[in-house]
C-alpha cells in the first residue's frame, strides 16, 4: 500500500510524527506540499 504525507505548514521532517509513522509501514511513502 502507498502512504501520502500531506506537509500543510512546513516541511520538517526531523520530528514529524505523520511521516515517522508512514515511513514504518509498507509500500512507498510519498510527501505532497
């Protein structure tokens, strides 16, 4: 499964939680900002 991390205000990825959690998971992970 593909996961979609939408980055609404920034684009910190150091401590974003969403993307943590996306990157753990199966398939590709793609960032939309």
């Amino acid at each position: 499964m593909n996961n979609l991390v939408w980055f609404r205000n920034d684009l910190r990825t150091q401590d974003n939680q969403s993307l943590f959690q996306a990157c753990k998971k199966t398939g590709k992970t793609i960032g939309v900002y």
